[in-house]
C-alpha cells in the first residue's frame, strides 16, 4: 500500500498562486510517476501535470505556462506549483502515485474567486 497525503488547497483570488504538496509513504518502490489531476463538479476527472522518474514532465494545455509540477526525491514528494490562477481552475485536485499499482490521494480543494 502506498499513501498520500495532499496539502495547499484553499482559496485564492483570480490572478494569484498556490501550491500543493503530495508526500507518498508506504511501499514506494517501484516508482513510475506521480501527478496531479482535479475534478470540478459534475465533470470527469482529468489530467493536469505528471512527472516521471527520470524527471519526465507533462501538463495539459489548460495549464501549460502556469503550472508547474516538481518532485523532491529525497522526501518522496511532489510539488504543483500554481501560478496566473483563473477561476476555471477551480476544482479538487488529486495526488496520484503510480508502480506496479496506482493509487490516489483523498484530494484537496481549490477555489478561485473572480
């Protein structure tokens, strides 16, 4: 089993930053890659950035030149680095750690008023 926890959602004005945290613990050996993906509502769940092991980035149109995802390998930890936020942005994001399972984390909310 491998957990995650999320931290950094909250709530932040059109224009502004957050960032958010995944710490993965448990059996964490074989790493492929950890990513972010959010769901606003009633809409499906979609990718948002991933990385991989070897350092490997990849990010969804809606959100390239604004985000930015980042991995502490020391500390087993992904960064999501939000930056230029809009308010269609608004969504509860997920932590996602992939082996020879996946798993996800209980996600954390971001709200982006006007």
């Amino acid at each position: 089993q491998v957990q995650l926890v999320e931290s950094g959602g909250g709530l932040v004005q059109a224009g502004g930053s957050l960032r958010l945290s995944c710490a993965a613990s448990g059996r964490i050996f074989n790493f492929a890659r950890m990513g972010w993906y959010r769901q606003a509502r009633i809409n499906q769940r979609e990718l948002v950035a991933v990385i991989t092991g070897e350092g490997s980035t990849n990010y969804s149109d809606s959100v390239k030149g604004r985000f930015t995802i980042s991995m502490d390998n020391a500390k087993n930890t992904v960064y999501l680095q939000m930056n230029s936020l809009k308010p269609e942005d608004t969504a509860v994001y997920y932590c996602y750690w992939r082996g020879f399972e996946g798993y996800w984390g209980k996600g954390t909310p971001v709200t982006v008023s006007e």
